[in-house]
C-alpha cells in the first residue's frame, strides 16, 4: 500500500500546484486589456506548467510501459487483477486519436491572428492550437472519468466477483 500513498500525494501535489498556478493567474494582472484584447501578465506561467506537466507525464507514461512489459513478460494481467490493461491501453490511443481529429474539424478554416503587438499567426498553426485545446478537454474528462471509475473500485470489485 506504500505505492498507494505515494501515488495519492503525487496527486495531491500536482492538484496544489495547478491551484496555485491558476489562482495567480487570474489574480494577478489578469485584467491587462492591450489593444481590443486582454493580455493577462502571468500566461507564460500557465504554458510553463503546460508544458512541464506534458513533458512528465510522457516520460512517466514510457518508463511505466517499459516497466510493465518488464515485470509482465507475458503474464495476462487481467487474469489476475480483472482490469483487461491491454484494452484500456488501446481504448485510450483511439480517444487519443479521435479526440484530435474532433479538434481539427472544429478548428478547420481559421482565420489568420494577429496579435496586439503586430505577430500575425497563421490560420493553419490557429487550427493546430484549436485542435490540441480541444483534445486536452476531451482527454481531461476522459481523464477525470477514468480517476473517478478507478476510485470507486468498480472495476477491480467486478473482477472478484
């Protein structure tokens, strides 16, 4: 139960951080009106933390299946634990994929932006970013989903039964 623990505060820590982080966001300099737009003060924070997360999460993300692959060598995990990983693992490749593709369809056909201090970007990288935003959302509440089906123990007292 020790990596139990270790995982709970894990997320304890990074729910804190991302608090934090938005709460100074929005309270200082949020209101920064540059131009027509507003420009709050603390957005390289908010990318930072983005990007930080990201790369984290990845690294993690590859040294778990690394390790998985390891400690399995073979061994169907679901016979054992009832929760059919190799399922899941390709259930969230397709959101992955799908969820992406749902963003560039919303995004298709951006106009080119220009920024209040003369930076034009153009329509094709305002989709880009338009998809992967959209992605993220639909990867975070599949995310929350997962966390919550997974804390209520559902799957893992339906494999004893």
């Amino acid at each position: 139960m020790k990596l139990e623990k270790i995982s709970k505060t894990v997320l304890y820590a990074c729910v804190g951080i991302i608090l934090v982080c938005f709460a100074l966001f929005l309270t200082i300099g949020y209101d920064n009106p540059v131009g027509d737009y507003n420009e709050p003060r603390l957005t390289n924070l908010i990318m930072w933390l983005m990007y930080i997360m990201a790369f984290v999460t990845a690294v993690l993300v590859i040294w778990s299946v690394i390790s998985g692959i390891k400690k399995s060598k073979g061994v169907d995990a679901s016979a054992t634990t009832g929760v059919p990983g190799g399922k899941i693992s390709l259930c969230t490749i397709i959101l992955l994929i799908v969820s992406f593709v749902i963003g560039l369809i919303f995004g298709i056909g951006e106009e080119d932006f220009t920024a209040s201090d003369g930076t034009v970007t153009t329509g094709a990288w305002v989709t880009v970013v338009d998809a992967f935003c959209i992605s993220i959302c639909i990867m975070f509440l599949a995310a929350a989903a997962a966390v919550g089906i997974s804390m209520s123990g559902f799957l893992t007292k339906s494999a004893s039964k």
